[in-house]
C-alpha cells in the first residue's frame, strides 16, 4: 500500500475535555476507519511552551498514560513505554551524516523503523562534534539554529526531502512487526495551528484518529507536544512537520511553517496478532 495513500477521517465523538497540570487532555470515542468491529478510544494530550519548564509537566502526563518503566534499550517487556530522545546518536549517525532507518531497532533495539518517500533522515549535530557542523540543522540553513530549540538537548531529528514520514513498530531487537497502545512527539517552531500532526494508521493502512500539536506559544523556538493514548493496535503512526520540508534555500517564513522534532514517546511494542 502507497505510503502517500488518501485515508478518509473517521468519525469521532468527544466526550469529555479536562485539564492535566498544563496539558489539555481530550477523551473521545469512535469507530475506527479500519477492517476492525467495535469502538476503541483515544486520550489526546497536548501542550505549548516557551522553554522546556513548560512543556514538562504535558510530558510527565503522557509519559503517565503510557505508563512506567521507561523500558529504554532492554529486551521486550509486557509493561511500559520506549522514549527516543536522539541525545546520545554517535556523530557518524549525526549531521551531516543520515541516520539509518531502522537504527533504533538494530544497533539500540526501541523497536522503532522510520519509513518516507526517500528513507533519509537527520538527526543534527551537538555542539563538540568532529567536523565541527552546526548545530540545530544550521548545516542546512543557518536561519535553522535561530528558530528551533531542544527539548532535551542536545540533538533534534527531522525527515530530509520532504516533511512527511512514518514510524513503524517492531518487537525491540528483532524484525517480528508490532503494534502499540499509544503515540507522542515533542516539536519545535510550531508556527501554524492544524498543519502538523500525528495520524494513527492499523494494520490495515487505514486511519484510526488525528491529533495535531498546537501552535507554539512564542515565535521562535517554542516547544509543542502531542499524543495519543489508546486502546487499538497501531501499527504505523505517520508524522507531518509543518508544511516544508528543510532546504539549503527554505526558510520559515510567512508562506512556509518548518517544523522539526525533538523526544518520541511511545507504549512498549507489542508483537502483531
């Protein structure tokens, strides 16, 4: 199935808004546009920050839905969640060299495969680094390191060519495929309300629920989070950042919201039934 297939929106119910600490969680209910029966639900938690004080404490509530421990590099669990933060990435697997799709399943097993139109991706530059590249994907533009901020520092990950990429799931370690309970990512210049976004697919391809990250709530290197708790099998979340892709000649400007992504949070792989 087409990586760029149309998907329709499935309907959805909203049942219930509530406030998390400075997240805004959203409850709702639907039938998904999936091959599955029955109604699954969706908890949506969101926030925006200026700095990484507050954008904290919407992590920490994700980071509760999904559940503890942090299962990190260990073999597969029954419980808990696997974090990305790209902080430790070697400088061969950073700008301005590509970061191998399935990196983080194989060489540290998260039981995560990144997938796009090219299959090239970025993870930029610390500040000590042996070719001495610039940080914050300044090696592409250096309008870049102006606009765009860590959550965790020091490293930032983008798709190269094009603003639109999947995560897929594996056992940790292993290439057996998997699903998981629930998706979420930190962004960074979130110019633009309703333009980036996480979309959970099934196994199928076919689109279970939208969740966009909110705008940012300064111009320039503001935080946004958004994820998505659940109780389907997601199979494939599928990210859009902004509405560019980053260029040597593209800059964030009125016509063009470029957005890149810092920590991915996400419940513990399990195998596909």
């Amino acid at each position: 199935m087409s990586f760029y297939r149309a998907l329709r929106r499935p309907a959805v119910v909203v049942t219930a808004f509530a406030a998390a600490v400075s997240a805004t969680v959203l409850a709702a209910t639907g039938s998904p546009a999936s091959a599955a029966t029955g109604a699954f639900s969706f908890t949506k938690v969101e926030g925006a920050a200026g700095d990484v004080a507050g954008l904290t404490p919407t992590v920490k509530a994700f980071q509760g839905l999904l559940g503890d421990p942090n299962n990190a590099s260990n073999p597969p669990a029954q419980n808990g969640r696997r974090e990305i933060n790209w902080d430790g990435t070697p400088d061969a697997q950073s700008a301005p060299n590509l970061l191998p799709p399935d990196f983080f399943n194989t060489t540290v097993p998260r039981g995560a495969v990144f997938v796009s139109k090219n299959n090239k991706f970025s993870v930029s530059a610390d500040d000590d680094n042996p070719t001495n590249t610039p940080p914050r994907f300044a090696d592409i533009n250096p309008q870049y390191d102006d606009i765009f901020a860590t959550f965790s520092p020091q490293r930032l990950f983008t798709p190269l060519g094009t603003n639109v990429m999947g995560v897929r799931f594996f056992v940790p370690g292993t290439n057996k495929p998997a699903t998981v309970k629930g998706f979420g990512a930190v962004f960074t210049d979130v110019d633009r309300a309703n333009v980036t976004k996480l979309e959970l697919l099934d196994r199928y391809g076919k689109r279970l629920f939208v969740a966009y990250a909110p705008k940012a709530t300064i111009g320039d290197k503001g935080l946004s989070f958004v994820g998505v708790q659940t109780n389907a099998d997601v199979y494939e979340v599928r990210i859009t950042t902004g509405n560019a892709a980053l260029g040597k000649n593209v800059k964030d400007d009125k016509k063009r919201d470029l957005v890149v992504m810092d920590d991915l949070l996400y419940a513990e792989p399990d195998a596909l039934r």
